[in-house]
C-alpha cells in the first residue's frame, strides 16, 4: 500500500471528511538535505470535514499530525495541512 493511500485510509476512517486531497509531492524534493529518497516523503493534505466545527487551525493540525503520527515519525519527512471546517 502506497503512503498516499495510507494517509487517504487514516484520515478517512478517523476524520469522515467530506472533501479529501492528498498529493505526493516528493518529486519537488529529491535530493535535498533530509530527503529520503524513497518518493513517499513530502506530501500536502487538502481536507475539509465536519469534526473540525469549532476548532481552530492549530488543533485541526494537531488532530491530523496525531492520526498520522507513526508515519511523521517514521516516513514522512514534510508534511502540508490545508484543513477547513465545513
């Protein structure tokens, strides 16, 4: 399973958003200091879902960097949030 379904099936199961996007955008990077190499390192996440209702842009950063945890600790090098309320 490819880090962009990871992320897409994380943020799903525990966000239900209504709108989704999750880009891949390693190829922007490669070779530069902390970059992996591997392809599956910087990525930007587009996300709008209900269960923001009410918080601000830091928790809702904080929720997501909390469901992927594992993977910023392990994987992802570089992480973009774009999150709204809807």
């Amino acid at each position: 399973m490819s880090m962009t379904d990871i992320i897409t099936q994380k943020l799903t199961q525990s966000l239900a958003p209504e709108a989704l996007e999750v880009i891949n955008e390693s190829d922007m990077h490669a070779g530069h200091a902390g970059s992996p190499g591997t392809g599956e390192s910087h990525f930007r996440i587009k996300i709008t879902t209900s269960k923001f209702q009410g918080h601000s842009r830091l928790q809702m950063h904080q929720a997501i960097n909390k469901i992927l945890s594992d993977e910023l600790k392990n994987t992802i090098h570089a992480l973009a949030i774009e999150a709204k309320a809807s």
